[in-house]
C-alpha cells in the first residue's frame, strides 16, 4: 500500500481542491484563498500560486520574520457518482512566505509554504506525515489522469464493472451479492470499487498482481482483473474499508 507521506504527496499534486488557512485572516472573499497552482519543491516546501489581491498575498508581504503560520486544506472528491463522495482530506501546515525568487504571471503570485507537519484521513485510513517523508515521497505515477481513468471505467465499463460484484458478494462473511459497482479510487497497486447492495454501502480492494507504472501496465492489469471477475461465481471476502470521517486539521506550528 502507499505510505501516508506518497499518499499526502499525491493528493497536494491531484486535482483534488484545496483552500489555504491563515489564523486570525477572514478573507470576504474565500475564492482568493484558493490557490490557482500548487507545485511541491525538491526540497519539501509547497509553492501556491494566487491573485495578487488575494488576503493571502497581502497578509505573506507584510508578515516580519517568517512567522507567518498557515494550513493548505485539500479535499478529495470522488470524480465519479458514488454514496459519500468525500474520499479524503489532508492538512499541510507551516510557515507562509512570499517566493520572491520564482517568477509569476502578470498579477499572479507565488507564496511558498515551508512544512512543520502533515496529516492526512483518506481511504486507508488517518496519518501524520513528517516534513522529510513529505519531501522524499513521490505522488502515485497515476495521479494526473485518475480522475479520467475512472470516469472512463463507470461510464465505458459498467458491464465489466458489474462483474466485481462477483467477487464481493456471498464469500466466508456471508456478505450477499452487491447490485452496483462504482470503481472509487485508482492507483498503482490497484482498483478500490464502492458497492450498494442489500447490505448497504462498503467498499472493496482489488490489487494488481504488481505495481503499474504507465498505460501498458494498468490495461493488462485491468484485463486479468475482469477476466477473473467475469469467471468468477464464488468469492471470499475482500477487504472493505470505511467511508473517511472528518478530523480536524494539525495545528499551526
């Protein structure tokens, strides 16, 4: 499974939406708080790029002594129609400045957020993340077409979905056959599916027989994976994991 440092990593580098929280600033406009681009630095430190005007700017510009603390907020959002969206939320916290050395667009500019601490609540479960894990993970190699590849499985492969009910359904849990399969999350080891049935909402882990790293990789993967499901008339239980629960953010080092 991914740590929860690459899993932190990933999501600051998704399209997943984030807000940055500055302590004692309320912005009237939340919009500007909302950075245009974020870009992780080799050495750990988040690079958030917003609108001049944004309260984020002028609080960073006037702020004396690098003391300036701040939490980038990120919410992961299913790209797919699924019982209980909200797939996860990390929490970055540190120190924001302005990046005076890195260029900007015109009316843009780039803040930087050096780490104190990360935590995270996802599909997998809660973590805290320390500023050097954060900068020696690497984001899943999946990351930049996800939300596309599950789009394209719900909306292309609903047959092929259907048959991992399958394999969810009436093994050693007595678990009965879910009716809808809805492929939640995609990474390199493998396809998380959330299934509604007669016992409700849960959801179930398919790994790869090995780690993907590109097209090739992930459409034999996905191959096996259906070929096995459609062959399949009995199934043991797989694991299922809960739907995240909110938690609140770290505290502002």
């Amino acid at each position: 499974m991914p740590s929860a440092a690459e899993r932190t990593r990933t999501l600051v580098q998704s399209t997943a939406s984030a807000i940055l929280v500055i302590p004692g600033l309320a912005p009237g406009l939340p919009e500007l708080m909302v950075p245009e681009e974020r870009i992780v630095g080799t050495d750990g430190d988040l690079f958030l790029l917003f609108p001049a005007q944004s309260p984020a700017v002028r609080a960073a510009t006037h702020a004396e002594d690098d003391d300036l603390t701040a939490v980038l907020d990120i919410t992961d959002v299913a790209p797919v129609a699924v019982p209980g969206r909200i797939r996860g939320r990390a929490w970055i916290a540190g120190w924001i400045t302005v990046a005076r050395d890195l260029p900007a667009p015109a009316g843009k500019v780039r803040l930087r957020l050096e780490v104190g601490e990360a935590s995270l609540d996802d599909l997998w479960g809660a973590g805290q993340v320390e500023p050097e894990e954060f900068a020696s993970a690497r984001p899943d190699p999946l990351v930049d077409h996800e939300a596309e590849l599950l789009q394209h499985l719900a909306a292309a492969h609903a047959d092929q979905m259907g048959w991992l009910c399958a394999l969810a359904g009436g093994g050693a849990d007595s678990r009965s056959t879910p009716t809808t399969a809805v492929p939640l999350a995609l990474d390199r080891f493998g396809l998380r599916v959330r299934f509604t049935g007669e016992d409700g909402v849960f959801d179930a882990r398919f790994e790869f027989p090995e780690p993907v790293r590109g097209h090739a990789g992930l459409h034999r993967a996905m191959h096996t994976l259906f070929d096995a499901a459609r062959e399949a008339t009995t199934s043991a239980g797989p694991l299922t994991t809960r739907v995240p629960r909110a938690t609140p953010p770290p505290a502002a080092p």
